[in-house]
C-alpha cells in the first residue's frame, strides 16, 4: 500500500524523467528510499533504468565511471570509457540511479555533473542516500543543479493505522492501540524494522502453536519477547501512542504526534567515508 512518501517519490519522478533532471533521495537508513524508487521506475521507465550500488565507499572515480559504461555495454578492452558512454547515452533516454550516493567520490559527482549537462543527450539522474543533501552541500556546482529534492521521514502514526495492516496478515488483527503500541516499542516509522518485526512475530506465533496452542494470538508479552534484539531499548521503557479521546461535534480532528527525530548523522568532508555506524 502506499504511503504519502511513495506516492510524492513517484511524483518527484515522474518530473524528473520527463524534463530530464538530477533529483535526490535523502533520509535515514530503513525509511524505504531504495524500495520506493525501484517500484517507482519499474512503472515508469522499466527499460531505460540503470541501478548502480557500487560497492565501496568512495570509489575512485575512474572505476566508477568504468562500472557506469560497463553498465551500458562497453565492450571489453574499450580505451575511452567517457566517449562510449556519451555516445551510448545518445541513443535514448536514461535514467542512472546512484545507491549509497553519499559515498560517492566529489571528483564522480563532478563527472556525473558534466554528463548530464552534455547536451547531446537526456539524462535523469536519481541519487539515493543518507546524508546526501549535506554533502552535496559543499559541491555547490552541483547542488545548485538538484531539483527535486525529496526527505525520506519515518511514518506517521496515521500511516501506521493504514499501511501496516496491509503488510502482513500478522498484523491485520491488532488494534490502533496495539498497533502504535509496536510501532513505538521497536519499530519507529521504519520499514526496515517493520519487516523484522514482522520475521519475528510470524515465527513467535509459529512456535506457540509447536508448544500446541492451535490458535496463537498477538499479545504484547509474546511480541516483547519475540523482539529482544532487535531493539536497544525493552518496550516497557518507551512511550505509547494514545488514540485520541472522541470529540465533539464540529471539533477539528486532533493529530497524533510523530516521534522526535532521534538520528544524528554527522556530515563527512568530501572525500572522507562517514563514520562507521552499527546501523545495517
């Protein structure tokens, strides 16, 4: 099911492929950024897509670039990797997606930069990455040159009611309150940790119907224990969402509150990795 994210991500691309631009994905690890764009682009350019997610952190550019023209179909042993490549984008239109982007090498980003001003071809770049904005801060040829740019935030707890439920019948049964419940114990409006949470209560209820209860049911012990690990912090010490209290009539809604933005990236220097983070 999509949420308001998806939907503006398959917007912001649409803008992009079509007037050829350099638009950025930015946001926190697990939020759904490189899900989002993929299933995104296999609706709107299934075949002029190129996903690069190279491998090591600041990769020299020769090497990257030679993995870009690898991508289009250079053959073996071709001496001049930047004219196939131009030449090869020539031909149709491309759209080139980045993974990691913050790892990119500012000597690439200028490369890519000037690939896609070459006027003899129309490009869409898409960079995807935690951080990127800040980095691509300090390259202010290049930041000038991003449009759209879109952040990545957690869900929302309206999003939680609506989405989550559709993800996996495990959770179709639960209340609101429930619902927020788990979101605030482990999963905090991350996907990632939505789809863990999901692994472990679906194999949580598997066992109890081994231990030979026919019928396992959601409950908050059984999620707490299923779920330690997974979290630094237990359950019982964190808040929880409360449903609003009814209104009366003519009142505007009340929103529920998001939770505080906890992630606290330092920005790298051009051409340093980030610091190591135990975060996968």
């Amino acid at each position: 099911m999509a949420t308001r994210a998806t939907r503006l991500n398959e917007k912001n691309l649409r803008l992009a492929i079509d007037t050829a631009r350099i638009m950025c994905v930015d946001g926190g690890v697990g939020l759904g950024k490189s899900v989002a764009v993929r299933n995104n682009l296999r609706y709107l350019a299934p075949d002029d897509t190129l996903y690069f997610d190279l491998p090591r952190p600041f990769l020299a550019p020769r090497e990257a670039e030679r993995q870009v023209a690898e991508a289009l179909g250079l053959p073996e042993g071709t001496p001049n990797t930047d004219a196939y490549i131009r030449a090869a984008l020539q031909d149709r239109q491309r759209v080139l997606v980045f993974d990691e982007a913050q790892n990119l090498h500012s000597l690439f980003l200028e490369y890519l930069r000037n690939l896609w001003a070459d006027t003899t071809n129309r490009t869409t770049i898409v960079l995807v990455g935690t951080g990127i904005r800040r980095r691509l801060h300090r390259l202010h040829a290049f930041f000038s040159r991003v449009n759209p740019w879109q952040p990545f935030s957690p869900l929302l707890p309206d999003e939680i009611l609506t989405v989550m439920p559709h993800l996996h019948a495990v959770w179709a049964p639960l209340s609101h309150e429930d619902l927020l419940w788990v979101n605030e114990s482990a999963c905090h409006g991350n996907f990632r940790m939505w789809a863990a949470s999901t692994d472990v209560l679906t194999r949580a209820l598997e066992e109890e119907k081994q231990r030979g209860n026919p019928d396992p049911q959601f409950t908050r012990e059984l999620f707490t224990r299923a779920v330690q690990g997974l979290t630094a912090r237990p359950p019982e010490a964190l808040p929880v969402y409360r449903l609003p209290e009814p209104q009366a009539a003519g009142a505007g809604p009340e929103p529920l509150s998001p939770p505080a933005e906890t992630r606290g990236d330092t920005a790298p220097g051009d051409d340093t990795p980030p610091p190591a983070s135990s975060e996968n």
